[in-house]
C-alpha cells in the first residue's frame, strides 16, 4: 500500500467518522440540555433532540457537505502544522455556512441551531487533529529531480544546489539547447547525455510518471521563466501528487516562495497553492453579494442623481 493511498484512505475514513460522532454526540440529550442551559448565549436556544430516522438523514446530508468542502485535504501534500490548520479550520467554515444556509431556509432534513452549533465546536477541534496527525511530514531522505526548459539554466543550477538528484526532466530539442549540448558520437560507438553525470529521465510531458516511477518528494524547478505554461503546469503536477516543489532563491521572483529559510540555503520553498472550485464558488458568491447589497444602499442616491 502505497503512502499516498495510505494518505487519502486514512484522511476520507478519518473525516467521515468524525463527522458521525460529532453529530451523535450533539444529538444527546445530557449534550443538548447542558449547552443550551450552561452556556452563555447558546442557552437562548431550545435543545432539539432528533428520531433515529432524522438524525440518520440529517448525519448523511453533514457527513457529504463536510467532505465536499474538505476536498483539498484529502490530496497528500507536505504542510505545515499551521498551514494545515489554518486550511482545515477555512474548509470547516465554508461547510458550516452551508449548513447554515440550508437550516435558514426550513429545509426538511436541516441540523438544529444547537446541534449546529455544537458539531462545529467538536469537529473545529477533531478535524484539524486528524489532518496534523496524518499530514505528510517532509522525508529527511529526500528524492529529488530537477525540472526545466533549457539545458543551460538546469546546468547552472546543478552547480549551485548542494541537493543530490536522481536526474533531470527537460525537452530533449529544441532554441532551448544548443547544437554543443546536443547528444555527441563517442568513440565507443556510445552516447552521452547533455549534461555529463546526471541522467536525463524524460520531456516534461512524462513529468508525473517520471515522479510516480522513481519516488520522487521534491522537484527542483529550474526554469528559464516563471511566467509561461510549462512552469505553473509543473507546479500544478507536483501539488497534485504531493511533491514539495523548490526553486533557487535567484532564480525565482520572492512571491512564489515562502519566507523561511529551507536546509539548504540556495533552495526556498515554493508556496503557491492552487486555487479549488469551492475558493471559486465562495469569492463569487461574495463578489455577487458585495455588488448587490451595494447597489441597493446606492439606489435612492443613484436615482436622485439621474432626475437632475
């Protein structure tokens, strides 16, 4: 069983029973009558207590908005304790306002107020231990490539990284490499690889394969420019599978990279993250909202300005 496998298994099971706990326990009795009687402006609310038959409906529509909102979570990927807490906690967030949202408009099968209130208490604690417990940790023997467009840039920074790679990805042809850079006829009928000493694995369009093939946990970028297709496809791979991607610090605009230093000197951490369909959603219905609301506090003003 492969650690990615191992990864996604324990973090979706994981989620899922703690999603069914979290609405087990705020649909106790004894729970509901302390909350909503000990504490401070939850006891305005009425405890509420569902049948079997409701809870069991009530706990699925929950377990399948929590999981739909944790997506990003569930791909293996190294983080930082905080950054894996901080991602979990927005998740969460973004899956109790759905909630919200559906128990505002009666919907037959919502969460109670309290229940609500009291399975985001639980799983804003449970959730963010399970994904520090099961978060990828940085390997100490790291299995490294570099990745590029030009021969000559890959060379340059081979020199400068003190990281051992396994080899290097980049377009076999082509303006990037020059006709002395080329594969060269030895006299023992051989050939030899652009870059003497270091394997050549494949083009880029091989990349994911070539990091599923050889184990790979970093992928050193070293293209000529950050700005073209080639450069974010790669990231876009390496965030896919979970692959710590790093550049060196001169040859990559600040940005992109996280300010605290790595192990090696030369090498900082790139810190983009790609954006999921639910940040799209969210800062849509946001910017719709914001234009809406806007409009009808300006309406009198507008109106008054178009009768002079």
């Amino acid at each position: 069983m492969s650690a990615e496998f191992r990864y996604r298994f324990t973090s979706i099971v994981g989620t899922i029973l703690l999603v069914i706990l979290a609405v087990a326990i705020a649909n106790y009795a004894a729970v509901q009558t302390f909350v909503t009687t000990e504490i401070p402006v939850v006891n305005q609310l009425y405890d509420t207590v569902l049948s079997p038959p409701q809870i069991a409906i009530t706990g699925a529509i929950t377990v399948f908005v929590v999981m739909g909102s944790l997506i990003p979570m569930f791909k293996p990927r190294s983080r930082r304790i905080l950054d894996t807490l901080f991602i979990t906690e927005k998740r969460l967030l973004i899956a109790v306002l759905g909630l919200a949202t559906m128990g505002y408009f009666d919907y037959s099968y919502r969460l109670p107020r309290s229940t609500l209130i009291i399975v985001t208490a639980l799983l804003g604690v449970l959730l963010p231990l399970l994904f520090i417990i099961v978060r990828r940790r940085p390997n100490a023997n790291e299995r490294a490539i570099v990745v590029g467009d030009d021969i000559r840039h890959i060379r340059d920074i081979l020199e400068v990284i003190n990281t051992p790679v396994l080899g290097y990805v980049s377009p076999p042809s082509g303006n990037e490499i020059r006709n002395w850079e080329r594969r060269q006829v030895i006299t023992d009928g051989g050939d030899e690889q652009p870059l003497s000493g270091v394997k050549r694995l494949g083009g880029l369009s091989r990349l994911e394969n070539i990091l599923l093939e050889n184990s790979v946990n970093v992928a050193i970028l070293a293209f000529s420019t950050t700005d073209r297709a080639e450069f974010f496809g790669a990231l876009d791979t390496c965030h896919k599978h979970g692959i710590t991607a790093k550049a060196p610090s001169r040859h990559i605009d600040s940005v992109l990279t996280k300010t605290e230093a790595t192990e090696d000197d030369e090498l900082v951490e790139i810190a983009l993250e790609p954006w999921d369909w639910q940040d799209y959603l969210f800062k849509r219905s946001f910017d719709i909202l914001f234009a809406s609301a806007s409009l009808l506090l300006l309406a009198p003003l507008l109106s008054i300005i178009t009768q002079r």
